[in-house]
C-alpha cells in the first residue's frame, strides 16, 4: 500500500522537504538515528522488509568507506589513535566520518521513499506553472532511471540464457545495448512531442488533487513538529561539537521535546502506511 501518496502533493513535498533539512544539515547523532529509522521503516511499508534490509547492507561498506576516508584527510581532533606518514588519525575525525556517512545514508532512504510517492504526476502538478520545462525535464528524468534499470535487467538475463561471456563483456554488452534504446526512445519521444505541439502555446496541466481536511490537519502536524524540531536547533540545545574533542549538549527539556517531536515526524509515515493496512486487512475480514 502507498496511502501515504493519496494525499496533497503539496503535503507530500513539505513534508519531505522538513525531513530532509534536519537529516542534511544537522550533525547530531540523536537525529540521524531518529531519521534513519524512520526512513528505513517507511521504506520496508512501501516496498518489503527483506527489500529494505538488502538496500540498507548494500550501502553499508559506503558509509564505512566514508568513516574510514575522514581521518585520512582530517587530521583534527585531540585523541591520535595511530600515525600514517606523521599524520594522526584521530578518534574525533573517525566519528565525524561516522556520522557524514550516516547522514548520507538518511539522505538515500529518504530519498527512495520518496521517488516511490512522489510520481512524475505530483511533480509537473506542482512546478508545472512555474517552470514547465524544468518540471519536465525533472518527471521525465525519475521515469527514466526505473525504466533504464529494468530494461538493463531484462536484457541481462537474456544474454545469461544465450550467451556464455565473461561478466565484463556481458554488462559492457548490455549497458551498449540499453543505452542505444534509450537514445531511440528520446528520439521518438521528442518526434512525438513536437508533432503533439509541445512547446507551442501556453502550458496546461490537468490536476485531479483536492485540498482535503485531512491534508489540512496534516499540514499543520507537519508544521508543529518541524518548528518543535527546529527550536532547539536554532537555540543550540541540541549542538554537538567534534573538534578538538565530542561534547554533546547538556539533555534539556526544549532537546527532550525537540528528539520527540522529530521522532514523531520521520515516523508518522510509516505509522499511517500501517494504521491504513490494519484498517483494510480489517475490512477483508469483515466482508
């Protein structure tokens, strides 16, 4: 289920936009791990359980990567844990990398997420007045990279059936070929366009979403919990510092308030997308 995507697109983006303005540009491990499960547990309601676990180890040995690349550029920090070549690799910068490679983590699972609500039809119903071009451009885009990975995947298995080649010859084989696919289709999407008149007069889109209630009293949750959020980032109660040394902010009531009110916020997706399977499976049962 996507219950999630029924409402207002509008909804929608303000919401992804507060998710992704605390996981992108705060550094406190608190509201990372908040956003990093709540993300994941979207994730596994839009998609499956074992999906998201094997999208979440395919991405573990870059974050690694990021952790252990840090201390080898930074050489900050007040703990040395050894020398390379005279320069410290401190503790400091290791858990710096720690939690940039967490945060860049956040960023994808929100990401995927929201590449799953957010259709190319949201996108040209919101930017479409204001720039048509660019939200064309945009929407075209996110349809294309599904679309290129699942035809990449379908010629792959093909060439495992027929041919016997070496992995490396097989996916330089089937990259050419879905490449050149792709360059087709555009051709023929550009002809198509062009014979349509795209371009030719003003711009119009058709939008079949409604301003509901619910919408409404989610907008202002929304808005609650991001300023509840924001107080005590803005404020500093929240600021942790790692250079020379960690220091975390003394556990207040405004950050108290601040980590449930986001806690609240990454969840509340995940929390919907399964009160509104309940309700259905509910329903099944009843008929």
């Amino acid at each position: 289920m996507k219950a999630f995507s029924n409402f207002h697109p509008v909804v929608i983006f303000i919401y992804f936009i507060a998710v992704f303005s605390v996981s992108m540009f705060t550094q406190s491990p608190v509201y990372l791990l908040i956003s990093m499960t709540g993300s994941f547990l979207f994730l596994c309601v839009l998609n499956t359980v074992k999906i998201s676990i094997i999208s979440f180890l395919k991405y573990i040995p870059f974050s690694i990567l990021i952790m252990i690349l840090n201390p080898l550029f930074s050489h900050n920090g007040a703990t040395p844990l050894f020398f390379i070549n005279n320069n410290a690799f401190t503790f400091e910068t290791l858990i710096y990398g720690a939690i940039l490679g967490l945060m860049i983590l956040c960023v994808i699972f929100w990401f995927k997420s929201f590449n799953i609500i957010f259709n190319s039809e949201k996108i040209l119903f919101l930017f479409g007045k204001i720039s048509p071009k660019i939200s064309l451009i945009f929407s075209m885009a996110l349809h294309f990279i599904p679309n290129f990975s699942r035809y990449f995947n379908e010629v792959l298995a093909i060439q495992k059936k027929l041919y016997k080649k070496s992995k490396f010859k097989m996916y330089i084989s089937c990259f050419s070929a879905v490449v050149t696919h792709s360059l087709e289709t555009s051709v023929d999407t550009a002809d198509s366009m062009s014979a349509r008149g795209h371009s030719t007069g003003k711009v119009t889109n058709y939008g079949r979403f409604r301003f509901k209630t619910d919408d409404f009293i989610l907008l202002v949750s929304i808005l609650i919990l991001i300023i509840l959020t924001y107080i005590a980032i803005v404020t500093g109660a929240s600021k942790v510092s790692y250079y020379p040394v960690i220091i975390f902010s003394n556990l207040d009531l405004i950050t108290f308030i601040s980590y449930l009110a986001f806690a609240a916020l990454c969840f509340l997706p995940g929390m919907y997308e399964i009160k509104e399977d309940l309700k259905w499976k509910y329903s099944i049962s009843k008929i």
